[in-house]
C-alpha cells in the first residue's frame, strides 16, 4: 500500500517512515546511530496496523539480524539431487530385496559388519543378486553402511552407502518430527560427501604433481581413494545423461556440477624445501561438494512456508546438511545463544513480520526469502531477555510437531511482547493480540 491508501487493518502508512519508504532510492545506506534507517523503518512501516503506530519510538530501537552477528544464507544446492540425495530404505523395502525376516537384524549388520561376518556374507550375497552396488571388501574391510536408494532419475538402482561419506541432510519440512533435529541419523534422506575422496583413475592422475604435494593432501585434506561401491556409483553416473531443458546433459557436465573441479596448477619451479603451507587445497572433482558452514546452519527456516514461517533448530553437536529448500542462519562471534535466535524467529514478532515482509504464492503459500529475513526488524533485547528465550528455545526443541501451539511458543510470544510493549505505550498482552490479529488477517488474506 501507498502512503496515502487505507487499509482495514494497517490505516493510512505511518507518516515519518512512509516518507523513508517512498525515498527509497535517496536513502540507500544512510546511517543514522549506526543503524540502517530505510530497511528496518521501511519494513515496519509496511506492517504495523493503526493500534501501533507512534512517533515515539526512538529509531535505535530496532536493528536487522547482521547487528547480533548473524549471517543469513541459502541451503545446499548441489546441482544434482538424483545422484548426491540418497534416501535409506525402510524396513519394508529391506524385507523386500534381502527376503529377511527380520530387517531390523540386517541394518544392524551392514552397521556392524567385522562383528557379524558371517551375517554379512549372506547379505552381500543377497544384495548383488538384487543388482545393488556393493562393495568389493572383504568382509573384515567392508565399511559400515546404509541401504539406499537414489533419485528416480538414476535409475531402479541400490547402494551400499558407507556411513564415513555420507551425511544426513534435511531435504523437505516433512521429515521434520520435533521443533528441532534431535537425531540426524534418523533423517530419511542422506547426502553423499567424497571430500577429498578421489576414484582411482583420479587418484592416478595425481602422479603429475610433487610427492610433497600428494602426501600433504593426504595428512591435511583426507586424500585416500573411494570405497568401491562408490566408484561404482561415479563410473555409472559419469555414463548417464539427464533431460534438463530439453536437452541431454551428462551429469558431470551440468551447470551447477561441473563448476566443482578444482584442480591446482603445477608449480613453475620445484624447491628443495617446501612449506607445508604453501602447498594448495587438494583437488576436487565434479563429485565433490563444495561445503561450507552455511550449509549446516545451526537454526534454519522453509523458504515455501504453507503454514506459519517457522525456524528449526539443527543438532548442536552434529549439525545435518540443510538443502537449498531452505534459508540457514550462521551466527559470528557467540553474543547471541542459537537457542535464544531459534526462539525469537518463532516469535509472534516475527511472524507478523515475515507475513507482512514475504511474498504470497498461488494456492496460500507464502515465500521465504534469504533477503527477507536480513530485512526483519528486530527489537533489541536486553541480557534477561535472552536468557529467557535461550531457555524457552531449549524447551521448544523438544516440541513435537503438531497442530496445537506448544506451551514454549506462548511463552516466547509473551516475553518478547513483554520486552517491546513499551515501545508502543501499551501492555504486553495488548501487543500480543493485535500482532496476533494482524498474522491471522495476513494469512486468511493469502489462503483465499
């Protein structure tokens, strides 16, 4: 809405910051006590209905999260899912090409195999009968593993996936049971992760470059060849084409895939002496992901919310692989606790916010964007209120997902608009229902 339409529920754009609004252009980048003065006024001007507006609220109140330290980014985009999104089997599927009784005990045993070696032979043998890549190890050598299966697009194929180089990754909000990811193991859906992991015909080819060098991105980077039933998986990968655009593209050769070669050029003079330092990053190979800490935020929210926009909060201690699907949140330098950022994202605050901020989708989505979120308003929040939402997101964790709001999430609710009220002049529970009022317009507004 324009400065000078009304609206139902927001009136007429509040005076001073519609003024910023409509400026945008002029005032880019201006600073006014250390604060960006469009992005944040812009955004809150555009949704705070008639019950709040004021020309009291100072204009250090609110801050964007860059202030806390806190980088937003997107998931991982790995420019081939079919190939490098793996999804483990479930017991069903294990009965059905092992023919067990009792799957349960053959997941244990590709877990376990130098405890169970007999048990394993007969798997093995099962599994290559059912044309499963399955390693060539003996059984002493044979890595523990999951059974899965690859994108469609790959073909009716099985893999004995070594758990060394995969991870778990979170792929769709479904497979999201708790308010947080308090098992990674249990992810339905795991990434592929060679690392430093070469084929053997790459691997070979590293005789090129100085013994130094090799040996170096052995100790420093992990070089070592790939399991077997991994370089099966490759060698059939580089032999399939898929449809994108209407033309047939060799996986290695796609877009987004091929730009993950890497490899060091040769040096120009061979010294005596090398410094360990000195010697580059070990190459990579079109199977190789590129990643980063992003990747694995520790909170992370849908980009495509039909619901709510909520965060979820990643395992602190083994952080899963967060897909493109959604935005991560990586945080600096430690003043803000991630248990205290996962609570104020679920923040009724915020909601209203991103309701306002986001874009409507067809058939009542609302789209999330990485530079939606750098744009929230945030309020600045004093140390007791950080401790009790430190708290409160602790307590939230360990929520299941259902259709009733969890005691933790009124908690939040109430602590964050307990901490603002006085911005507006008015009591916390007041804030509370008009910012619970405008979230509920917003929505029933994007659902019809």
């Amino acid at each position: 809405k324009s400065g000078g339409e009304s609206h139902p529920l927001f009136g007429t754009m509040w005076g001073a910051t519609a003024g910023l609004a409509n400026n945008s252009d002029l005032l880019v980048g201006t600073e006014f006590a250390g604060l960006c003065i469009l992005p944040v006024f812009g955004c809150i001007s555009r949704f705070l209905p008639d019950a709040l507006r004021t020309n009291d609220i100072p204009l250090n109140a609110f801050h964007h999260l860059a202030n806390w330290s806190v980088e937003v980014h997107q998931g991982l985009r790995t420019g081939c899912n079919p190939f490098f999104y793996v999804r483990q089997l479930t017991y069903d599927e294990v009965t059905k090409y092992l023919l067990f009784e009792d799957p349960a005990r053959a997941t244990s045993i590709l877990m376990k195999p130098k405890e169970n070696a007999e048990g394993l032979s007969a798997i093995v043998v099962k599994l290559r009968h059912a044309g499963a890549l399955v390693g060539d190890e003996s059984c002493s050598q044979f890595l523990p593993s999951l059974l899965v299966k690859p994108g469609d697009e790959m073909g009716d194929v099985l893999l004995a996936l070594p758990v060394s180089i995969s991870r778990p990754v979170v792929l769709h909000q479904k497979d999201l049971r708790y308010w947080s990811i308090t098992a990674p193991e249990a992810l339905p859906y795991r990434a592929l992760v060679t690392g430093a992991g070469a084929v053997s015909r790459d691997y070979e080819g590293l005789s090129c470059y100085p013994d130094y060098w090799v040996q170096t991105w052995k100790a420093r980077d992990g070089l070592s060849l790939l399991p077997s039933s991994i370089a099966q998986y490759i060698r059939m990968a580089e032999n399939l084409a898929l449809n994108r655009n209407g033309r047939s593209v060799p996986i290695p050769e796609l877009s987004a895939v091929w730009p993950n070669v890497h490899k060091p050029a040769l040096p120009v003079h061979r010294p005596l002496f090398w410094e360990h330092n000195s010697v580059p990053a070990a190459p990579s190979w079109w199977h190789t992901l590129p990643l980063t800490a992003r990747h694995s935020g520790l909170v992370f929210m849908p980009r495509i919310c039909n619901g709510a926009p909520r965060a979820y909060l990643n395992s602190l201690s083994a952080p899963a692989l967060i897909d493109a699907n959604f935005s991560t949140f990586s945080l600096g330098t430690g003043q803000l606790p991630v248990e205290a950022l996962f609570a104020f994202l679920n923040s009724i605050w915020a909601r209203a916010a991103l309701e306002s901020m986001c874009t409507p989708l067809g058939g009542g989505a609302l789209k999330v964007e990485a530079t939606h979120l750098r744009m929230l308003p945030v309020p600045k929040l004093d140390r007791d209120t950080i401790a009790q939402l430190r708290g409160l997101g602790q307590e939230l964790a360990q929520a299941l997902h259902s259709t009733a709001m969890p005691n933790a999430l009124k908690a939040i609710d109430k602590v964050v608009c307990s901490q603002m009220a006085g911005l507006f002049g008015i009591e916390g529970a007041r804030l509370l229902s008009i910012l619970n009022s405008l979230v509920d317009d917003l929505q029933e507004r994007r659902r019809r």
